[in-house]
C-alpha cells in the first residue's frame, strides 16, 4: 500500500534514534517472542480468522524470523496497524519489525529511519473491472469512471497514466479499501485501482469473485517487503537473511519436508544454508540451525507462496515476477558462503 508520507520532526527524529540504539535480538530474545507489525486484514497477506489466528505471506515473514531467532514459528505477537499507524509504530519500537504490504520507495528508505529488508513480493498498480464491461485493456478506459482510495500516490499513479496516454477519467473517492471494494460492486465506477496484490484480495471479496478481472497492464513498481528501524544493522540482518534463506531453500530445493534430509545431504550450498557446515548462523548472533527452523517450520518461499496467494488459492495470483530468477521471474537471493 502507499500513503502520503509525513515530514518527520526532530521529536519523531530523536524517537528514532532512541528506539534504533537498542539491540532489537537481544530485547526479543529477552521477551521471548517477535512483535511483528502486521495489516489489518488483506486475504492472502495478513488476516486474522474468527478464532484468532493470523494468516497470509506477510504473516509468514514474521513467523519465518521468529523460528530463525527463537527456534519456534509461533512466538509472534501481531500488531494489526492501519496504513497510517505502521511506520510510527515501528519508529517507537511499539513493534520489532513491519510486515504489512508496505512499498520500499526513496522517501521511506532515506527519511524514515527505516530500513526495508528485501522484498518478499514484487507489485505494481493495476485495474480491476467488472467483466460484464467488455474491456480487456487498460487502454479501453477513456472516459471511466475509477473507485480509489484517498491520501494514497495511487492517485498520481493513475493520473500520470491516463496523461500519458491521452485518456480522460473521473475519480470516485473513498476512505478506506473495503469501501472503495464495496463502491465498486454498487456500481458506482466502471474500474478500481490499487496494487495489483490488493486488487486479487478485494475480488476475493466480491460477492460474485468470477465477475470481475484484474487487467494485464501494471502501470508502477512496488516492492513489497519487512521493515526495521535503522542503526541495529545486526537485527537488519537477521530480517534481511531470513528471507533471503527461503528464497535460496526453493532454489536449491529444499523444503518444509525435505529440510533434514537435505541437512544431512553432501551439497555443500545446502549444508551451509542449513547449519551443518560453515558459521553463518553465529555470524548472525543465531544458532547453527536458524535457517534450518525458518524453513522446516514455515517453508520455503514458494511454499509461503503457493499456501497464501498462489493458484490453488481464492486469490490464485501466478507467480510471475516472483517467480525465481531462472524460472522467468526476478526473485533472486545472494547466496549464503
């Protein structure tokens, strides 16, 4: 998601600096679980069900690191935080860390004092419209009209295309994304805006999912990725490696499965990921099996992709750019040596 940023004070500025000097692992471990910024509710991302437990990719993250640092998937405590609350949360140190749809962009990663660890899904802005109205490219829309939520770049992103492209349109404003999602099934617009990612989790929505499509056109890039504050560059890594290891486990095939098996293998790429060889753990401040847990309790990448969002989901999004680098996609880890 993106909001319009808010210039920082030297109040905020020194909070920052504060709540950045304190060793985040050390302040986890001592507690005994990861409090992990987390959506409100997005299917397919971060939801909570009716018995109180959370779900999605970017729930998943959350609990890849907590297995990599506490030895145990479950030891996270979510935060649910609207898009205006996220970035003040985690600069208070109200939470450890942020997973919670949120662009990596140039204003976020320089006057925030934030870091954003990677990127575990590759976005872009799209269109979602009702199939009944016969389009099957954004390049159709000339004259539609566009439910989009307020206070998001969203707005700027849609009227540089248009522009661009010589087109007119006429806005329908709302709040919030379930009223947007709900002016749109009215009928109030012939289209609806937003990441792409959001788009499938609104259709999901619909009363009727199969009437609508989200168009081929991507019209912006947005990284999604886990957020921390900056000058704990030891916590950055933890986060940042997490990651990084589950998208090397699926390159390198191992699963939530095959996990040990693979550990007791003779590649030593794997051996090295996994913590039977080398010290790439204790270079984190981790045991040897961190990326071991990671990826034996909450999976590899792909695993995390497929369970969420993937085909077999009510979302069914195809893995496209976040498929891995030498399978048409761009996801792509620096290898763990």
């Amino acid at each position: 998601m993106k909001q319009t940023i808010t210039v920082l004070g030297a109040v905020a500025a020194a909070m920052i600096a504060t709540s950045a000097s304190a060793g985040t692992l050390e302040d986890v471990q001592k507690r005994g679980s990861l409090s992990c910024g987390v959506s409100t509710g997005l299917p397919g991302f971060s939801l909570q069900d009716e018995k109180g437990n959370w779900t999605g990719l970017d729930v998943d993250t959350c609990r890849a690191v907590a297995a990599a640092v506490l030895g145990d998937a479950n030891k996270v405590r979510f935060v649910p935080l609207t898009a205006k609350e996220r970035f003040t949360a985690l600069q208070s140190g109200e939470i450890d860390m942020l997973s919670r749809n949120t662009t990596w962009t140039h204003t976020r990663d320089t006057s925030l004092g934030l870091n954003f660890a990677g990127v575990n899904y590759y976005d872009g802005q799209g269109f979602l419209v009702q199939k009944a109205l016969g389009v099957k490219s954004a390049l159709e829309l000339d004259g539609a009209s566009v439910c989009i939520q307020a206070g998001t770049t969203t707005e700027l992103n849609l009227a540089d295309y248009f522009r661009e492209h010589g087109m007119k349109y006429s806005a329908v404003v709302f709040d919030t994304s379930d009223q947007t999602r709900e002016g749109f099934e009215a009928a109030r617009c012939d289209i609806l805006t937003s990441d792409q990612s959001q788009l499938y989790a609104i259709r999901s929505k619909l009363g009727n999912p199969d009437s609508a499509m989200v168009l081929p056109e991507v019209i912006s890039k947005e990284p999604l990725g886990p957020v921390v504050r900056q000058g704990d560059d030891a916590w950055f890594n933890i986060v940042k490696w997490t990651l990084m290891a589950q998208i090397n486990a699926e390159e390198m095939g191992v699963t939530s499965a095959n996990a040990d098996q693979m550990a007791a293998g003779t590649n030593p790429g794997v051996k090295r990921l996994l913590g039977t060889e080398g010290d790439a753990g204790a270079k984190l401040g981790l045991s040897a099996d961190w990326a071991l847990n990671a990826v034996k309790q909450v999976g590899n990448y792909a695993e995390m992709f497929d369970r969420n969002v993937g085909p077999n989901t009510p979302l069914a999004i195809s893995r496209g750019l976040n498929a891995q680098w030498n399978k048409g996609g761009i996801l792509y880890a620096p290898p763990v040596r």
